[in-house]
C-alpha cells in the first residue's frame, strides 16, 4: 500500500508512454520526486551480490597472487605453530603453505616467500591480494610492497567473498585435513601436517581453474607423477642404517605416514618409538593399517574399500622422484613389488577408491570425545578440561581426605568427556566430568531420596511464547558443575580420582560434604539448594512445575525457568533482570550467556518482528543419517529407472517405499 502511493505521488503513469531518458530527466528535476527517490533508496539499500565468477585471469605468473591467513587452532602443532597462511599464484593456482605462532609472523612469511618464488620463476610479484586483516593492514606491509613495486589490493571490510580463491582454497585444505586425521584417527596435533599435506595433493590434482594440466605443471612445466603418493596417516616401516645398529638388532623402525619431504626427496615419517618426525626414503608401508592410539598397537581397518583400474599413467616427474618410488614398498609379509623395469614401469597399481558419499560424511569433520583417562590424559585441551574441573570441586569445598572406612562401602569415580557445541555446530568448549558410580548405591543407605531438576519442553515453549507476545527479551545463564554445590546429608566414601591421587595419601579415600555428579541423590541436593536460593529471595514456585519461578514488584515481573544447571529468564524490567544475574553470579559459580540463542538442541533467534526458533542442527545431523542416505539411494534409483523407461524389478530393494510416496516427496 505505501509503495503504491509513492508511486502514485511520484506519478509514474504518466510517464510510462516517455522514454527512460526522459523519465529520468523528469524524475531528477522534480523536487518532491528526488525527495522521495531518496527515501525509497535509504529504505530498500542492500548488500550487492558478488560475481561468482571473476572477469580477469591472470596472463601469466606471479602476475596476481592470492593469501590467506587460517586460525588460530585450538590444537597447537608438534612444533607449536597455530596458524597458517597459503599463497594461491592466480595464474597457474599453485599453492604454497607456511606455518606460524603469531599472526605477526605474516610480514615475515610473505618476504620469505617473494624471495623464493621470484628466483624460481624469475619473474617478480606484480599484485598481492588479501582481506583487510591488520597482518597485512599495517605500515610497514605497504611501505614494503611500495618499494618493491607490489599493488597490494584489499577486500572491503566484511566482504571476504572479494578474497574469494583465498577463502576457498582455505575451506578445501580444511576439508581434506580434517578427512585425513579422521581417517585414521590420527591427533589432532598433526593437523600441520595433514595441511601441509593437502597442499601437496592439490598442487598435483586437476583444477577447472587451469585446462589440461595441474598447477605444479602449469607453474613448473613439468607433469608430476602419482606413483609415489601413499595413504595418510598409514603405518609404515623406517629401514635403519647399517651404521646405527648392531648385527642382531631389527632392521626397520614402525612409523606413521605423515606427508612428504620437499626439501630431500623422502617421506616425513613419525617414529613411534622416539616421538619425533624423520624424513627417510627407505619406507615400507601398510596402508590398510592404522595406529591404535590407546593400546599403542597397530591394528587393521575393517571397512572393505573397492578397487578400480587407474586411468593412463602420467610421465615421470623425475629421477630422484622415481628413486623414491622404487625404494618404497608394501607391508612386511605381504608380496612385495618387483623392483622397476621398462616393462612394469607402463603398469600403475590399482588405487585405493572410496565412494563420495563416505568423503562427504568424513569431512563433517567433529572432535572425538575420549572414551577414558588413558586417551584424555595424551591431548592438552582434555587434560586442562580434567584440571579445570578438579579445581572447580575443591573451590567448593566438596570433599576432604580420610581413611578407608572398614564398614562403609566407597563408591568409584570415572570421568566423563563432552565437546559442547554451538548453534552452528562449532565447538563452544571441551568438558570434563568427574562422576560417581552411582549405579553402585543403595537405596535407604546411601541415598533416601532422588529428585532431577527438569523443566517440561512444554514450559519452556510456554516461556517463549509470553516473551514473543510481550516483546521481552529471553536470556540465558549457566550454572558451573551444579550439582557440587548441594549439600547431602549421608555419608559416602569416593575414591580419589585418576590422574589427581595425593601423594603420600594413596591409600585414602575422599569424604564428600557436598554431591558429586553421577550419585543418585545430586539433582535432589542441587534442587534443594537452588529452590531455597529462590524462595529467599520472593520467587513464588509453580504448583504444576516445580522448575519455574516468578517474582512481581508491583508492575514488573520476572520469570526463571530452570533445566538442570542451566537457566532462562525473562521479564519486563531490565533493571530487576540485571539485579538478579547479579545475585545469581555472586552466589553461584555461573557463566553468563546473554540472550538466549540454543537451547536444548533448539536454535533460538530474537528479532524485533519476534523470536524464531529452528532446529536447523538436528536437521543436519538427520539428513546425514544411514535412513535418510538409502532413501535418497531408492530415490535416485527409481528416477533413474522412470527416466530411461526401463523395466526393472526394484521393488524389493524400494521396500517400504512407493511409487507415489517417491514422486510425493520429489516433487
């Protein structure tokens, strides 16, 4: 309706037999025309599409180089580096990967690598193209690139899809290490070196960016070859020089495949027997196999992987290139290659193929929870987790040290690890548990009563929809390891956690003074606790749901709803908001997570028009489920069989789905 009468004050009609110059003409020369032009171009201004695709290309080398900066990492690399930084060459999309602590390394790296790359091809850097990051956004970038004759263009502030190669290139190494490490269940810790080597592999692999060649050939003018290339992360075997071992001793040393040498024509190989990365061309390697990180073991892959003719081989890279190839061989026990000749140097060994269905899956890449201490206690985010939460129990003053009663039964502890996770799917925090076996107790001796803090999904529904009609703001805190912080009135025994035993006082168990997770009276001591806090304080309990609490000062009102340890609240006075997390962080250990934006696997957002709420992670999750992939299988294989008119008898495989259920859910 309000567009329709602009545009009839603008008198558009009339102008509509005129042609485009002249409406212009008389649109601007209008007062009241130019006036409302403005109006409407102040209210409907949006962000322009980016081009998906790019209008200039490179002509030649180094003519426009392409970076990056990725991180920081949550996982240090073995040689404690957090970031990395790629240089993408425009033209020939060859890659190259450097390492680094800082951010602030990033000056340093890029003249190392105008250095290399400038002797290389002899040619010189004409343009650099980056974002806006102060790593390259700073005075003495620019005063360098002025000197050496380097444009150096930058993207507009929030508009990294400028850096487009940059930014894609980064999400494709991304990928590829993250399928790498998961692959084998490697450490995190050798994320540099999946990186590094998912740049080698895409130098090498065909790009639609470069027609008929890759970009190591585009860049160097010569073909690479494949036959060297080995499984990520395999086991394999170092042979040991005759001068560093006696008569009697092994030959070979057990590593793990960690990429390749570019510096000395080898392997980069971890040895697991000193813990440090070698570099060696006399490898024997068992790609079925894998490490066993928690048995320190190796052991086989189950999984049946299907086996395809390459196509034509490639020419040779080079002698030393070969040389390595040659000296490269199978799994000790297994039959060996015959070393090369000009007859079996035209053949390629069938290649290890897998279907893209199980690439796609591998790279949703998520960080493995460890099943117990033995594997935790090897990762630095676990261990600091397990600290944190020690530290946590003592802070509250939970238990305290004494003898082995001889009359009272104590109960064992474990530790529980969970990766809690973000709206979208980013890790928020790593989080260690210390729990009691509390399966182990028994009722009327060890605990009377049993009671979980559990608000209904109905009445947080309920909750939501008062604040979306009110226009109030939902917010959301988190109470630290609460259920440490009720008090119970039995005695139990625990033993003394793993990992954290007091020297000198082995043989001594932990009298607690307050709950411990996993004891079968810990949310009803939480409660009491928490329900007394409220009722101190003029909150009146629900009849119907003992898990919500209102308080009214005259007009203004204020409503908790609490779920376990975490809590909602909601009301119409900012000023009695603010007041109660106050209290509540004075009292309890909490963490304040402002506006409520997930909930219980709900992603909630508030805007002015209202609250939105999706459940877009559990879609995903779904959508990835074995279920959901056969029926998009039976899908395809029934669309496949329409189209082509074919009669085929696949209505045992389409069981329980239909025709007309197939063409519903198509359409």
């Amino acid at each position: 309706m309000a567009m329709a009468q602009e545009a009839r004050s603008l008198q558009l009609p009339r102008l509509k037999n005129t042609t485009s110059k002249e409406n212009d003409d008389r649109l601007t020369t209008n007062p009241s025309c130019r006036g409302s032009l403005r109006s409407l171009s102040t209210r409907k201004t949006t962000q322009e599409a980016i081009p998906s695709g790019t209008s200039w290309r490179a002509k030649a080398v180094l003519e426009l180089i392409h970076t990056d900066v990725c991180g920081p990492m949550r996982t240090p690399s073995h040689e404690q580096n957090r970031y990395f930084i790629l240089f993408i060459d425009d033209y020939s999309r060859m890659t190259w990967v450097y390492f680094m602590r800082e951010k602030s390394e990033v000056f340093k790296v890029f003249k190392k690598f105008k250095n290399l790359v400038e002797k290389q091809s002899g040619r010189s850097i004409k343009v650099l193209r980056s974002d806006r990051g102060k790593e390259y956004n700073n005075s003495e970038f620019d005063k360098f690139c002025e000197e050496e004759g380097i444009e150096h263009q930058t993207t507009v502030s929030y508009n990294p899809q400028q850096n487009g190669v940059s930014e894609r290139k980064n999400r494709t190494v991304m990928e590829m290490a993250r399928s790498m490490l998961q692959e084998k269940h490697l450490p995190k810790a050798f994320w540099a070196e999946a990186v590094y080597t998912a740049v080698y592999l895409l130098n090498r692999c065909p790009t639609k960016a470069v027609q008929n060649m890759t970009p190591i050939e585009a860049w160097s003018g010569k073909k690479p070859s494949a036959k060297h290339l080995r499984v990520f992360g395999s086991i394999c075997y170092v042979h040991i020089p005759t001068e560093k071992r006696h008569k009697l001793e092994e030959k070979t040393e057990k590593g793990i495949f960690l990429g390749y040498s570019t510096q000395s024509k080898g392997y980069r190989i971890y040895n697991l027997k000193t813990k440090k990365l070698i570099i060696s061309r006399d490898v024997e390697f068992d790609e079925d196999a894998m490490w066993n990180w928690d048995e320190e073991k190796v052991e086989r892959q189950s999984v049946m992987i299907p086996k395809e003719t390459p196509p034509q081989q490639q020419q040779e890279e080079g002698t030393d290139q070969a040389e390595m190839e040659r000296r490269s061989q199978q799994a000790p026990g297994s039959p060996r290659r015959p070393p090369p000749s000009e007859e079996i140097e035209e053949e390629t060994p069938p290649r290890r193929t897998k279907l893209l269905s199980d690439i796609y899956e591998t790279c949703n890449f998520i960080m493995l929870e460890p099943e117990n201490f033995e594997t935790a206690v090897k990762h630095k985010v676990w261990v600091q987790a397990m600290e944190e939460e020690i530290k946590m129990i003592e802070k509250n003053n939970t238990w305290e040290l004494a003898d082995r009663p001889k009359d009272k039964e104590v109960i064992g502890v474990k530790w529980i690890y969970k990766t809690k996770l973000n709206a979208d799917g980013s890790i928020q925090k790593h989080k260690a548990r210390l729990v009691a076996k509390g399966y182990s107790q028994l009722p009327g001796i060890d605990y009377t009563e049993t009671f979980a803090p559990v608000a209904r999904l109905d009445t947080i529904r309920a909750l939501i929809a008062i604040a979306a009609n009110k226009k109030w703001k939902i917010y959301q805190m988190d109470v630290k390891s609460a259920f440490l912080n009720g008090y119970i009135d039995e005695e139990i025994y625990v033993e003394q956690p793993q990992g954290f035993i007091a020297k000198g006082s082995e043989e001594k168990v932990l009298r607690l003074k307050k709950a411990l997770y996993g004891l079968k009276q810990a949310p009803r001591a939480w409660y009491s606790r928490i329900d007394k806090y409220f009722m101190d304080r003029g909150f009146r309990r629900s009849l119907s749901e003992p898990t919500l609490y209102i308080k009214s000062q005259g007009n203004d009102t204020l409503i908790v709803s609490l779920y376990v340890d975490d809590l909602i609240y909601t009301g119409n006075n900012e000023k009695m908001i603010q007041d109660f997390k106050e209290d509540m962080m004075k009292t309890f250990e909490m963490s304040d997570l402002g506006l409520m934006h997930f909930f219980l696997g709900i992603e909630i957002n508030q805007e002015k028009e209202g609250i939105f709420i999706c459940q877009r992670k559990y879609t995903e999750t779904y959508s990835r489920s074995s279920k959901w992939k056969a029926a998009r299988q039976l899908l395809l294989l029934w669309l496949l069989a329409k189209s082509t008119r074919k009669k085929m008898d696949h209505k045992k495989s389409m069981a329980p789905c239909t025709e007309v259920s197939l063409e519903a859910y198509y359409i």
